[in-house]
C-alpha cells in the first residue's frame, strides 16, 4: 500500500512535522507489535506494510517525525527535501527501504537508529553531514561514504552488527577508508570501525574515537598502533570478544580511563590488553 500525501502528514511551513499512524486504539497497537504479527484491526494491515512518498516542496523531515513508526516499509524524499532531522526515523523497526534523493545535505543524529531491517543504503552524493549514531543499530552490510561529505560525527554506525565493509568515494578530501577502517583526514582520528577492521600501522591513525568500535562483537582481535596517541570513551564497548593488542607499553596520558571498557559502567569490565605487541 502506498501512502502519498493528505490527513496523514502534518506540516509546518515546508517541514515535515509529523506522520499520523493508523488510527488503532492504543490496546491494540500494543498488542499488534508484541505479536510481531498482523494489527488488531478491521484494516487488517500489516507492521512494516505502507510505502511512503514524501511530497515534492517538503524541505525537511522533522524531528521524531516518524518516531517508532512500525507500519512503513519504505520511504522515498523528493530531492527537496534537504535535511532529516534528529530522531526523525528513530527505532522505525520494519522499515527495509530509504530512497534518499538528490537533494539531502544533512541526516541527523539518531536519525535511523534502531532500524533493524535496513539492510542497505544508497547516501546520496548531495549529502555533506552525518550526524552521531544516525545508523545506530541498522541491518546494512557495507557503506560508501560519498565525496562531498564534510562532517561525520561521533560514530553514525555504531551498533550494526552486520556491517562488514566502509568505503570512501575517491576524491572526498575529509575523510578516507583503509582496511575498513573510516578515518578523519586532517585529525588522523579513526571516527568508525567494523567486524573486519584493521587498524593501519603506517601512522595514518593517532586518534581513536568515541564508541569507534561499539557492539562490534564478532571482532575478534585489534591491534593499536604506535601512532596513537590519544583515545576516547569506550570505543570497545560491548565488544564482547575482543582482545587488544597494544605497540604501547603503556596508555598514552591522552587515553581515556574508560579506552578499554569491556561492558557496564559501574563494574567497569575490561578487556584483556596484550602490551608491548610486536605482530612481526
């Protein structure tokens, strides 16, 4: 089912504020998302069943829009639409599908996190600004950051357990990938790291971001590099069968108290860390 434009979207000026769900009795909206299975309604309608298509002259999709929207299965942007805000999508569980457009400049933090079922993305070459965990928690196995990205904020893919492969379009001169490793340029700071990262030895890395590796947990095994000299809070949380493997033989004074905290915060589990590492 198709859903263009009318009652369902409210709007402010050229902002999208709001998408109206089915008109489902709180008992029985409830009651459909535990069943993980078919509404409680007359309409009969399915979770993740509605095809979205934003009206051309929407220029932004506002903030919690969308919010825990379990009806939608895909959503096309006209090329108007210029930025998705924060939250905008956030914990949308069944959507699969974001046609993005030609127009989008800026996605928001949190914008999708939680989407499950994204299993693939297409970020448009307009796009300029990611923001922090936009893709927390998304289905997707591999990303291409376009060239004419600027700014990616902490992490935009944390939590994405399948993701296997980051990639940087050649030519954008803020950011590059090396062994699937997402680098800031100029700072030498490794902002996002997978299941299959490796981080350089050559020196191109002497910062290690917040939350970088976060919930990567089929990783294995990560060796830090000489070069880095400075890491922020918990980059290898949750990363749960992690060994590291320090060229250091100590932390560096710019290294977070909390670099290599293993899982909660009160308990302050740790990973094993093998110090004075030598790989040859």
């Amino acid at each position: 089912m198709a859903v263009y434009h009318g009652s369902r979207f409210e709007v402010e000026g050229t902002v999208l504020k709001n998408y109206n769900r089915l008109d489902l009795p709180a008992s029985e909206y409830s009651r459909s998302v535990l069943r993980n299975g078919v509404k409680g309604s007359s309409d009969n309608y399915l979770l993740g069943d509605l095809d979205v298509v934003i009206p051309d002259g929407i220029t932004e999709i506002g903030e919690f829009a969308f919010f825990c929207n379990y009806e939608i299965k895909s959503v096309t942007l006209p090329s108007s639409v210029k930025k998705i805000a924060e939250n905008a999508f956030w914990c949308c569980r069944y959507l699969k599908v974001i046609n993005f457009g030609g127009g989008i400049v800026e996605i928001g933090a949190y914008a999708f996190e939680g989407c499950e079922e994204l299993e693939e993305i297409h970020l448009p070459q307009s796009l300029k600004t990611i923001g922090r965990s936009a893709f927390d928690c998304c289905g997707f196995k591999e990303v291409l950051i376009p060239e004419g990205v600027e700014i990616i904020d902490c992490n935009p893919f944390c939590g994405c357990k399948n993701l296997e492969s980051i990639e940087v379009e050649e030519g954008n001169e803020n950011f590059c990938a090396k062994q699937n490793c997402l680098i800031e340029t100029r700072t030498k700071k490794l902002v996002a790291g997978c299941k299959n990262s490796i981080i350089p030895l050559d020196g191109r890395v002497e910062e290690i971001g917040e939350i970088a590796f976060f919930d990567c947990a089929d990783l294995h095994k990560i060796v830090i590099p000489q070069s880095v000299k400075k890491i922020g809070r918990r980059p290898f949380v949750l990363c749960k069968n992690l060994t590291v493997y320090c060229q250091a033989v100590q932390p560096e004074t710019e290294w977070d108290k909390l670099w290599n905290l293993k899982k909660g915060v009160f308990f302050k589990r740790r990973h094993k860390v093998v110090w004075g590492y030598n790989q040859s």
